[in-house]
C-alpha cells in the first residue's frame, strides 16, 4: 500500500512557518498584554485614547451594527462561491475552513483565557469576535483570489479589519491587544488550513486558477461584543 507523501513544496513549508508564527505571537501577545501590570494599565490606557480620538466619529457605531452573524454569513457564500470559480474546490474549501475555523476557536479562546484583575476586573476580553470575524473574512477573500488580485485583496482587508478593530476600542468594547490577537489568530487559522489541506488532498490550486497534480496551496497574507 502506498501513503500520500508529506507536502514539503516552499509554499506549504511557508504555511506551516507562518501558522507556528502566529501562534507564538498570539501567546506572547496574551502574556504580555494580560498577564503584566504594565500590559494591561498600556493595554487599557490605549483603548481610552482611542475612544477619545473617535468619540464624535459616526461610522463606528454603524460598521459595528453591520457585522452581524447574517452579514458574515453572506459574506462567506460569496467568498465561497468565487474561490470555486476562480480556483477550484479545494480553494473554497478552505476559504469557508478558514472563516468558519477562526470564529470558533475565537469564541473558544475568550471562554478559556484568563485575565487577572490587576488594573481593573473588567474580564477577559481577548480576542475580539468581531475584529476575528472580519479578519477570517479577509483571510478567505486572500486565499479565493488568484495571484495578480491577492495584492489589491490583502490590502482591502487589512483597511476593514483595521477599521473594524478601530470601532472596537472607539466604542470600548475591546483593548488594542484583542484586536492584534484577533488577526494573528485569522492569519495562523488560515495557514494552518492551507497546509492541512495541502496534506490532504496533495495538490491545491494554482495562483492563475488552473489546477494541477502538483500545485502549491495559497498562503494567506500577515497582512467584539463578540
């Protein structure tokens, strides 16, 4: 009987570097940001700067009340059906595993992590569901699209998530580190995705969209009160 080899082409290899990436930041992120004094009196004390700054600003409130689970969701299918189109089933596949993947394990990671009341007893609050929501999205988008338009992708996403992360600490639902967890946990879900894929099917889509036997998988990009 023979056994699919391990994928080792420079993209896979990259995936997996990026997924360990992410994970070690989101771990260093969290201790240093809830498990000091000074990360959270940093932590907090920016949020409040963030709010003052955007205190008369009108669009927080409204992009906030647009992230809605019926709006991510419909946001998903599109990504979905234009990874099928533009590079195949394995692409869409893990478009929808990415998006899917990371909100759960958002969800997952503010149940199970702890914040000491050192500064405040305000709670856990880290990572942030909607920045998480926003970020799969664009993360998925990355990975739908083929080589020429992942610049152009990467680039719109990182302004919504940005954005998004913004109205969060405007609005004080979420300190600065939530949302950099947030996304550092979007873009190690979808490596992570990209290279398991990879594995299972050894062969994924190509930039162009054409498909072949031997063809690396997509690598997304580094590019709430959920």
């Amino acid at each position: 009987m023979t056994t699919r080899p391990v994928p080792t082409s420079p993209t896979v290899r990259s995936a997996w570097n990026i997924a360990l990436s992410a994970g070690a930041g989101l771990l260093a992120l969290y201790t240093l940001a809830v498990w000091t004094m000074a990360g959270q009196i940093a932590d907090t004390r920016a949020m409040m700067v963030a709010g003052s700054v955007l205190s008369d600003a009108m669009w927080t409130d409204a992009l906030l009340e647009l992230i809605s689970p019926a709006t991510v969701l419909a946001a998903l299918c599109l990504i979905v059906a234009a990874a099928l189109g533009l590079r195949g089933p394995a692409a869409a596949a893990s478009a929808g595993a990415t998006v899917v993947a990371t909100m759960i394990a958002s969800e997952l990671l503010k149940l199970v992590l702890v914040r000491p009341d050192w500064f405040d007893d305000a709670g856990n609050s880290l990572p942030s569901g909607h920045v998480s929501a926003v970020a799969g999205l664009a993360v998925a988008a990355y990975v739908a699209v083929p080589r020429p338009a992942r610049a152009g992708t990467a680039a719109a996403g990182a302004v919504l998530v940005a954005a998004t992360g913004a109205a969060t600490m405007a609005l004080g639902w979420h300190r600065p580190s939530d949302a950099a967890a947030s996304v550092l946990l979007a873009v190690g879900v979808g490596a992570a995705v990209t290279y398991v894929s990879a594995g299972l099917t050894g062969c994924a889509p190509s930039s162009s969209g054409a498909r072949g036997p031997h063809e690396d998988a997509p690598v997304p990009l580094t590019s709430g009160t959920w």
